[in-house]
C-alpha cells in the first residue's frame, strides 16, 4: 500500500526531459493516483514573461501518455491551496530546488493546517528547460 491516496504536482513541461520524468515517477511511487497540472500557455506568460517552445495541447498530450500519470489537467492559476479545495490530495510533490522558495513556505504552512503533506524530491541536477531553450536558441 502506498503511502498517500491521492498525489498532486504541477509544471510547465516544456521540452519534456529525465528530471519532468523523475519527478513523475518518484511521485507515482508514492502514491495510488497521481494528478498533473501542466501550466497553460497564457500562465507561463504572466509569471515567466515567455511563451513555451512546445505548444500546450502537445505538452498536455505527451505528460497524458506517461504511465506514471493517472490524470492531467490544465494550470491556469499557481494557487497550490486553490488545486487542493478543488481536487482534494493528500499530498503535492514538488522538486527540492523549489524548498526554501517564499510561494512554497507559504503552500507549506497551509497544507499543514489542513492535513496535507508537501513533498520536496530531488532535483534532476545539469537538465532544465530552461537550459534546453538556451542550447536550442544558440
């Protein structure tokens, strides 16, 4: 029996790579169903002032054929404790790189008075998107 019924992560997953894919799968070992939201692309562009590479029907299409995920849904807000009133998980998994982020101190507190755990896994170290536009736009 895993430990949580009901996971939760969120990104962008532009160019889709190893860490996008660690984070999924060390999150479905974790728990019975695993939800992604994956960033619109209007989103991205109110909060990273840039429009992803690949489109978001694609990255939606691609993050669905995971086998690690159970459902995906559209981002349209970067309210963690709004996707929690809305689906209900126990536990929301985020890469460690974000731990100690002001967004994410502020998630923890919340989840911690209603019973939800934040889950911080390792970062996938020399990969990012990020990185990947900036070799690709050279």
């Amino acid at each position: 029996m895993k430990k949580y019924k009901l996971g939760y992560t969120a990104g962008v997953f532009d160019l889709f790579h190893i860490g996008h894919l660690n984070i999924l799968k060390n999150a479905k070992e974790q728990c019975e169903r695993l939800i992604v939201a994956v960033s619109t692309d209007e989103l991205v562009m109110q909060y990273k002032n840039k429009k992803p590479l690949v489109p978001f029907n694609e990255r939606i299409a691609i993050v669905q054929a995971i086998r690690y995920v159970d459902e995906v849904i559209p981002q349209i807000n970067r309210d963690k404790f709004w996707a929690w009133q809305l689906i209900g998980f126990d536990a929301m998994f985020v890469g460690d790189d974000w731990k100690g982020d002001k967004l994410f101190n502020e998630v923890e507190l919340k989840f911690k008075e209603v019973g939800v755990d934040l889950v911080y896994l390792p970062y996938t170290k020399g990969v990012s998107s990020t990185l990947l536009r900036e070799k690709i736009i050279v």
